[in-house]
C-alpha cells in the first residue's frame, strides 16, 4: 500500500481511537477487556490541534470530552523502548474490529441489556430497523408506547408520518435504517437522562460506524445534542448541514413535534429536499 495511503489510514484510526477514548468507552469489548492497561502509544497521544470543521459548532456549547494525556510519561519519554504489560490486542485492533463489526454483532453485544434503569420498565428494546447499506439513517430520541410493545422504531403515529416522509423522498423504510438514542422507553415518554444516554449512545455510535451513511438525519433536539454534544437547541442548526466525525449531519424537528405543530411540516420538507439532493434523489412529490 503506498505510504500516502497508510498515513491517511493511520490518522483515521487515531482521530477514531480519540473519539472512543473521549468517550471512556475502550476497551468496549466484551470479550477483549484487558487484564492491565496496555502499552503506552506516543504515537496516539495528541500532537497537533485538529482543524476546525466549517460546520464545527462554538467550541462553547459543546461539552467538554475527558482530557488526554498531556504528557508521556518517563518511561516512555526517556527514549527506551516501552514493554508491554498486557498481550490482549491493541487500540489499533480494537478501532479495526469497531469499524467491521455488523449491526448483528452490535445487537448481540447489547443482549437483554441492564447498562441502566430503563430497562426495568421497557418491554421490548429497541434497537433500529432497516438497512445495513443504508445511505441514509435517521436517529430519534427513544422508543415510544408502540414500539416497546413491537420492537420496532416509529411505529406509531409519528412513525407513519416518517414513513410517509421517507416515501415522498422516492424511498421505502427498508431503504433507510431507523434508529433512537436510547433502545429503551422512558416511562411517560419523558426525554431520556443524561445518565440514560451516557449508557445507551455508545450503542447508537457504533451502529453508525457499522452501516457508515451518506447522511445522518437526527430528529429532533435528543438525537442532534447527543451526537454533537452540545446543549444548545435544535432550533440555531435545524436544517443546516453539520459534520458528525466525517458524516453529513442535518438535524430536523421529530415527527411527534410534526403531529402537534403541523405547520413545521413545511420546514421539515424543505430539510429533506435538502437530503435528498445531497443524495441525488429526484424530488418526485410534495410532502403533505
Ligand atoms: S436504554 Fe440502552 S443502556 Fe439503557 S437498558 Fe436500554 S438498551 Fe441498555
């Protein structure tokens, strides 16, 4: 492989491993947990600052991910070779293992999850539906009275008028993948807990990295703060294209905010035309 072409894959597996570590979530395997930590990687540690993105929010509004290291310590710093202290496999392997896994593996690493207190009054999980090869995701909040009774995400009201969205898009729902942050519903339909989405996005950002989309479409404020990290509201970015690690964001308002302020719905249609250009998917009708 030439050696351009090592170098961009080496940066990708960084800027990845970062992420995950950012996220407290290596080692996130099962069954790859490592005995003590591994060795220390100089190569990983954080050399220079990454370039702003155009479509990066303030660094303001986002919240703060947990600090590398800012120093190497001794004895990797004093030129001697670093041992390593444990022989289960590397970030670089995990990072691989990450970008191959299916949405199958992923779903079978959730199991009948316990990772937080939703789960004691959900029926079924949630976990998406639709397409592996999806060019397009759509990301909700959380499974509602329908789909924990089904298992299946948007099939109720609001899901309808997904599907009607999806399909004045010129697609079918098996063409899309469909997905929430939390696989569980909150009792009430209550927004999810910072300490329920802690537990459960982990889960949403793999399925992301699985199917590896064109477009993410998040709808509605849950799904555009958690995958952003910001707290700010839907209403400054809605409709604007934003970048999510290397992926086209757009985020919209939720269908169930649709069936309460139908007039948004003419919003909402012009954000899909949006998609669907960057898609390159002929707009055949007009949303109703
Ligand atoms: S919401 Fe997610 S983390 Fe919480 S129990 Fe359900 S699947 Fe597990």
């Amino acid at each position: 492989m030439p050696d351009s072409a090592n170098t961009a894959r080496n940066e990708k597996l960084k800027q990845r491993l970062r992420f995950y570590e950012d996220l407290g979530l290596a080692p996130f395997y099962r069954d790859r947990v490592l005995a003590s930590p591994g060795p220390v990687r100089p190569e990983l540690l954080p050399s220079a600052p990454v370039p702003a993105s155009p479509h990066t929010i303030e660094e303001s509004t986002l919240r703060k991910p947990a600090l590398m290291p800012s120093t190497v310590p001794p004895a990797a710093s004093s030129g001697k070779p670093v041992q390593p202290i444990s022989s289960g496999p590397s970030l670089f392997d995990a990072a691989s293992a990450s970008a191959a896994e299916t949405l199958t593996q992923i779903r079978d690493d959730l199991g009948e999850c316990t990772r937080c207190k939703l789960h004691s009054t959900r029926h079924k999980i949630v976990f998406g539906d639709g397409s592996q090869k999806a060019r397009l995701v759509f990301v909700g909040e959380g499974p509602g009275a329908d789909e924990d009774a089904q298992g299946l995400p948007f099939v109720g009201r609001a899901g309808k008028l997904l599907t009607q969205m999806i399909e004045a898009m010129g697609l079918k729902r098996g063409d899309v993948y469909i997905c929430n942050v939390v696989k569980c519903r909150p009792p009430g339909n209550r927004q999810p807990e910072p300490d329920e989405v802690a537990a459960c996005s982990p889960f949403l950002f793999r399925q992301l990295d699985s199917i590896k989309p064109k477009v993410i479409v998040c709808l509605g404020a849950t799904a555009f703060q958690t995958l952003l990290g910001t707290s700010r509201s839907i209403s400054h970015y809605r409709g604007q294209w934003l970048d999510y690690r290397g992926y086209r964001m757009l985020p919209t308002y939720h269908p169930a905010y649709l069936l309460r302020n139908p007039a948004a719905k003419a919003d909402v249609w012009k954000d899909l035309q949006k998609v669907m250009a960057e898609l390159g998917l002929e707009v055949k009708k007009k949303a109703k």
